[in-house]
C-alpha cells in the first residue's frame, strides 16, 4: 500500500486513496527557489516556495513546501509533504 500524508496551512491531512477526488477553491500556482537535498541514497528531501494567485475572494499567498521521497523499487514515492505559509507582504 502506498501511503502519503500531508499536511496543510488548512490543517488537514490526506492519504492516497484521495488522490483521484475533485480539488475544491483551486488556483494557479507556480514555484521558485526549488532546492534537492540527498539524505540517503534512496531518500531525499524536496523543498520549494510556492506562490498561488488570487483568485475566488483569495488573496494571492505564498507558503514554503517540503517533502520527503524515497525510491522504491526504482520508482520514486512521496511519504510526507508539509506546507508552511509566509506573512503577506
């Protein structure tokens, strides 16, 4: 069983099995500042900042993106992503 879990600048946490769901309020967003830190030879560590625009009654944001990859079997997988959002500017 592949399992991910994430958590969110919404506090909420979700797992594979919902990945084929309809994403709801969904905006444009674009990253920078993509960096890849090895941590073993099957695990690294994937940081980013992503930028949303406004859009719906939101206002534009930003947050800092994380995860954690490990390659199984050849294949890489996500086992945890975190979100943490910036200060409006």
């Amino acid at each position: 069983m592949t399992y991910q879990l994430e958590i969110g600048s919404c506090k909420t946490t979700g797992n594979a099995s919902e990945a084929g769901a309809p994403v709801k309020n969904a905006r444009a967003a674009g990253g920078s500042e993509f960096s890849l830190l090895p941590l073993a030879p099957d695990l690294a560590q994937v940081t980013y900042l992503c930028h949303n625009a406004a859009a719906g009654g939101l206002a534009a944001s930003s947050a800092w993106r994380s995860s954690l990859w490990r390659c199984r079997e050849g294949r890489w997988q996500m086992l945890f992503h975190q979100g943490t959002p910036r200060p409006s500017a």
